[in-house]
C-alpha cells in the first residue's frame, strides 16, 4: 500500500529497562531496524491505541543470528518463528528487518565492507498475496514470474495510468447506478478485506447463492467462493478490497458492477491506455506477421504428414478431448518441458512413491510444489484426463490439493501442492526429536483430519474413493501440521452401485497395512482403507510399526501385543514414551477406535463417518474384540514403499511449548481405573458400527 503518514510514539528500551521516547510525526515510506551480529537483540511492540481497536497485543524479537520471532496471543502455540537462508553464517554478518514499500517484510543480510545487501527472507514468498499490493479494487497476477496490476474489468479503470499500484475504480459507481447493477465473476480470483476476512461475512452456500447474497445486500461490495470443500462464502463488506487473480486458485469471485459486466480480453489488458494510434499500427503488423507464420506452421504440418505417417507408438489425438472444458478451480495442464523447467531437470527428488517418483518444483508465481512421476501408467490420454477430472473435483481441506498435470505423448505426470512439514511417517519412526515435536495434540488432529479426508473419500464424493494404499507416508502435514492424505484416485474407482469390485492384481498395498480380504483375493470395499487407517491410527499412538516384533513386544506382533496390554488397563505402556503430556479420554478413545478398525470382518469394522463421530466423542464406543493376526506372504500387489511422501523436510523449528488442557501420565493404577469407566463394564458381541 501507498505511504502513509504516521502519528505516535516510538519506545525504545535498554538493557536495563530504561526508557527513551520518539514522538513521531512524519510520513515514512519504510521502518528500517538494524542489529549487529553481536549485540543486544531488538524488540517491537504494537500498543493498540482506540482507533485499532482489533489488534491484539504482539511482540516480534529480531535475533542477531537471523532468527525472526514473533508472540502473539492469537496464535495457537503463541509464538512463530521464521529463519533467515544465511541462518547462523558469519561473525561479521549484520542483518535487518525492513518493510518495504511493496507491503512485504523482508529481513536482509550484509558483509562487513561488503556494499551487498541482499534479502534473506520475505513474510510474504507470493506477492499477489500481499494485501493491498495493487490498492483498492486492483487485481494482482502474474506475466512471467513478475506480478503485474490490473483493473477486475472493462467497467473499472486505473486510477493512475502511470503507477498500476494505485489501484482502480469504477467508471460508473454503485451509488450512481439505481436499478442496473449486476455481478462481474472472476474465475481462480480472491479478494481480501483489511485486516484479512475479519470484517467479512462468512456464509456456508453454494456459488450461486455466493452471488446472489452480495447482490441483494447494500453493504456487500463483493464476494468470494472457496473451492476447498467447506463451503465458505466470504461477503466484502469494507471499501477497501485487494484482488489476486491465478489459475492455480481454487476460488470463484464477484464484485458489483453497474450494468452488464465487460470482461477484460486478457488478465493483463491496459484499460486506462491513450495511445490508440499507436496500438492500431502495433495490431495490424502483428496480423500480418501471425498470418505469415499461419502460412509456414500449415506448410511445415503438410510436409510433415506425407513425409512422416502417424505413429503407431501414440497414435491420433483425438479432437474431441485435445480441450477438456474443466470446471472452476480446475488443474493446469503443464507440458513436459514446462515441468523439467519448473523441476530444474527433475534434480531435487523428495522421494519414491508407489506410482513412481516424486520432485521439488517452483512454478512462475513461486508457488512450490511436488511433481509426482506416474511410472507403469498404461490408460490413454482421454482416460487418464477423465481420472484428472476425477481427482481435482475432490475438494476438501484434508486432501492433498491437486494443482496441474501432463499429458505429453506417453509421460504422465502429477503437480500437487508442496507439503512443508512432510510425510507423518518422519515423525513417528526416522527421528527421535521429530517424534518428540509432534506432541499428543498435534497426533489426535492429524488423526482425526485423516479420518475426516477418508469419509469424503467414501462417502461424500460423487463416486467413492477408495484409497487403496492409507498408511503413514501417505499423510502429509502442511506448515501447521493439518494432516493431508495424497496419493488418492490413483487406484480404481469404486462405483458402490455396481456388483464389480477391485482386484488384487490390480492395485498396490503396503506391507503391514493390507485387510485381510486383501490378502485372499476377496472383493475390496472401502472396509480394506478402515482396516489400513486402524494400523496407522495405532501407530499415531505408539510411535511403533505396527507390525514390529521385539523383546519388548514378547516377540509378539506389535498390534497383538497392544490389544493384550489394552485388555490388562496398562494403557501407558501402548503410548509413545516420547510423549510428555496427553489426553488420557482421548487415548482410551482412539485406541479403542484402532481395534475396531482392524476387525478380521469387514462387517465388523466401522465406517470411516464413525469412525470421526468416535473419535470426537459424539458416540459411544464398545469395548473391541481381539483383533486376529494375518500373515502377510510375498503376494502380487503388497509392495512395500520405502517413503512416498512428496514434501521436504521443513527449516521450520517449531517451539517446544507445551499443550493446554492436557493431562500428564498418571500411574498404571489410576489409568487402570479411569479407562475401566471410560472402556465400559461388558463386552458387546454384536458390532453396532458397521
């Protein structure tokens, strides 16, 4: 946003408390702090005064090694932290943060003697999403990797033709315009109030009520629809609202207009240019030349054709599905080239999942992804864009968004969001202090989201789902460690109106994770992914393989030797030792749940809907029968997978604060006693859940 003059009190504290006051009373277009690499560490904080009224109290404390941290009561574990990239290099290394004139805060990084200043680290990696980046009305997107402003439509112009970032206004404004106002829809746009959603008004309606809500109200001024499953419709109701525009955004946007709503003929159309003359000649030279090369392209095709036939190996693209009409938030089509471009060459792999390789890529707005290689995928393209279509219309914040895919000649490749915090199998078996990060709260929301992405799978999607290969490299943790289940869609789809099942042959399982109809060639059902997620939500709890045989096990099957521990009240021997503090109800509660998913008989195994209700408490759980061990032969389709997460290990060091409303171990005695209440006095034979 533009400069703006400031008005207040600078405070200054030394080492020793003593206080030094700046009144300040002058326009700044940045606020510039400056901290040696050896010397007192530099603290801000925000005093609200009565004309903010909604911040909340915040401190940000600049660390001399490149450490950024902020404290703020609205955050969940009251602290962030972000690290410089030169974190911890040099002794004569000075660094400071700064808010540049785009809107993004920056720290930046400078040598001693050097004169080179350069940034190490941005609050905002997208700019588009910088708010207020264009001004009011303005619409941020991307030419190239450069993000460029623009006006929504015809109906509004720039308000400075020479700084775009001044934002635009409407040619005709609402007030002016009685009786003849309409919608203009913008297709992957969003649009931002100050501060962000806290002055809009959520609504759970579908894209035309979205509409038609900020239509008939006199304070919206336009609205948003996320595409993310939810349902959410945002009304923007301030008079300031900032615009990002991008076809990797799952979102629908309105704003009132007046009179029928011009389109622009591009994203990146000038609508406040003058120069018409000069256009016109630009325009008919440009004819001319696309008609020339016309010309040369329909010369070099014909030539081609009686030189070259077709060949068989790919044989004809068909017309009728060269262009998929896909709906709103649909993915990219990338071509091949693209992506070696965006993957650096497919250089920086993350890991092997079952369909095949997965790489680190960055797209030209920045946005980071993985590219997931598909290998023995053997479908024609009509068919593997059908199965696209299928994947990228599941929605739902507990999936692994799709973002793009290709189709060129025989490669076959998926583009997903990255995952920052990686696969939950990084955090339960490779490392003792990942382990240790990942406290009992963070686990139960991670297995209650996995479970919350699986019933949309099987029982909200148009068609059901099944995953066919649940199992924790499978679920990715994002930045604040919301669980995301990937690899879904890949394995059949399963039409529950239909008498056909899935095979064994034709699909892939892991190790330790198959049901034991699996096994035995028997129909699969979605029961097989409540058997896989019961192993997983076993796992979650104890931090143990759940096919593991140790000495501490008795030599007995992991998951066997729990139900026994279970069955004597010694729930603190089951629980991961790496945990400190846990919910004792909410452990009962999904160890129970465990057993119930890992029944020999499918009909016994709750579904995946019940599965959430147990979990959350709103249903009673009966005490769980003793779950039968399967051997697990060398069968066609079991497969193991060594890491198929497709996310990077995070720089992020989260804090070690602890979790609120949690109870720390009691002894065997008392949990003896307390889960005898919670399990229940008898043992039920009959399974209601199912």
């Amino acid at each position: 946003m533009a400069p703006a003059p400031l008005f207040g009190t600078l405070v200054l504290l030394t080492e020793v408390s003593h206080m030094r006051l700046l009144t300040i009373q002058a326009t700044f277009s940045c606020l510039t702090m400056i901290v040696p690499q050896y010397g007192p560490r530099l603290r801000t904080q925000l005093i609200p005064s009565f004309l903010h009224r909604i911040f909340r109290l915040a401190r940000f404390c600049v660390q001399s090694a490149g450490i950024l941290r902020g404290f703020d009561p609205s955050f969940s574990s009251g602290m962030i932290m972000a690290y410089s990239t030169d974190y911890g290099e040099g002794n004569g290394v000075f660094r400071f943060l700064r808010m540049d004139s785009d809107g993004n805060l920056r720290i930046y990084s400078t040598s001693k003697g050097s004169g080179n200043i350069t940034p190490t680290w941005a609050a905002v990696t997208d700019q588009c999403q910088v708010f207020g980046y264009c001004g009011n009305m303005g619409i941020c997107s991307y030419k190239d990797v450069n993000p460029i402003c623009g006006c929504p439509s015809q109906n509004f112009e720039l308000i400075d033709a020479n700084d775009r970032r001044k934002g635009c206004k409407r040619k005709v404004e609402i007030e002016d315009c009685p009786g003849d106002i309409t919608m203009l829809e913008l297709g992957h746009a969003k649009f931002l109030t100050y501060p962000p959603e806290v002055s809009s008004q959520t609504f759970i309606v579908g894209i035309v009520a979205c509409r038609m809500n900020c239509l008939g109200s006199d304070s919206c001024i336009a609205s948003t629809l996320v595409a993310d499953g939810s349902g959410s419709c945002y009304m923007k109701t301030p008079d300031f609202v900032s615009g990002y525009q991008n076809a990797i955004l799952p979102s629908t946007s309105f704003v009132k207009v007046c009179g029928p709503a011009v389109p622009n003929a591009s994203p990146y159309q000038d609508i406040a240019g003058n120069d018409n003359n000069s256009r016109s000649s630009v325009l008919i030279v440009a004819v001319v030349a696309l008609a020339i090369l016309l010309i040369l392209v329909a010369l070099l095709i014909g030539f081609w054709c009686c030189c070259y036939p077709s060949s068989p190996k790919f044989g004809h693209k068909s017309a009728q599905y060269v262009l998929v009409d896909y709906a709103s938030g649909a993915p990219v089509k990338f071509s091949y080239k693209e992506l070696q471009q965006y993957t650096k060459g497919f250089s920086e792999r993350l890991g092997e999942g079952g369909f095949g390789a997965v790489y680190k890529g960055t797209l030209a707005n920045r946005m980071v992804v993985a590219v997931k290689q598909l290998e023995g995928i053997e479908q024609g393209e009509k068919q593997f864009r059908m199965e696209v279509a299928t994947i990228s219309s599941t929605h739902h914040l507990n999936l692994v968004r799709l973002v793009g895919f290709c189709t060129d000649g025989r490669h076959r490749l998926l583009v997903y969001e990255f995952m920052k915090n990686g696969s939950l199998d990084n955090f339960l078996f490779m490392s003792k202090d990942k382990g240790k990060s990942l406290n009992w709260e963070n686990r139960f929301n991670i297995a209650l989201g996995t479970a919350k992405g699986i019933t949309y799978l099987h029982e909200e999607c148009r068609d059901c789902i099944i995953h066919c290969d649940i199992k924790p490299e499978n679920i990715l943790l994002d930045e604040s460690y919301t669980a995301k289940v990937s690899d879904f869609g890949l394995a059949k789809l399963m039409n529950p109106k239909d008498n056909r099942y899935l095979s064994l042959a034709s699909i892939r399982g892991t190790r330790g994770y198959l049901a034991p109809e699996w096994l035995a060639n028997l129909p699969i059902t979605s029961k097989c992914d409540v058997y896989s997620y019961g192993m997983v939500l076993l796992e979650i709890v104890s931090g143990t393989r759940n096919f593991e045989v140790s000495t501490e096990t008795d030599g007995k099957r992991f998951s066997l030797w729990a139900y026994e521990e279970f069955e004597k009240g010694n729930i603190e021997g089951i629980v991961d030792k790496r945990l400190e503090e846990v919910d004792i109800e909410q452990v009962v509660r999904a160890i129970m749940v465990s057993f119930w998913c890992i029944q020999e008989q499918p009909s016994q195994r709750p579904m995946m809907g019940k599965v959430v209700q147990m979990l959350e408490g709103v249903i009673d759980i009966e005490r769980p029968g003793a779950p039968k061990v399967v051997a697990e032969g060398a069968t066609r389709g079991t497969g193991t997978t060594v890491n198929s997460n497709i996310s990077a290990f995070s720089t992020y060091a989260s804090s070690s604060s602890q979790s609120i409303g949690v109870l720390p171990f009691r002894s065997e005695r008392d949990m003896g006693r307390e889960s005898s209440s919670l399990l229940g006095l008898e043992r039920s034979e009959t399974d209601p859940h199912s």
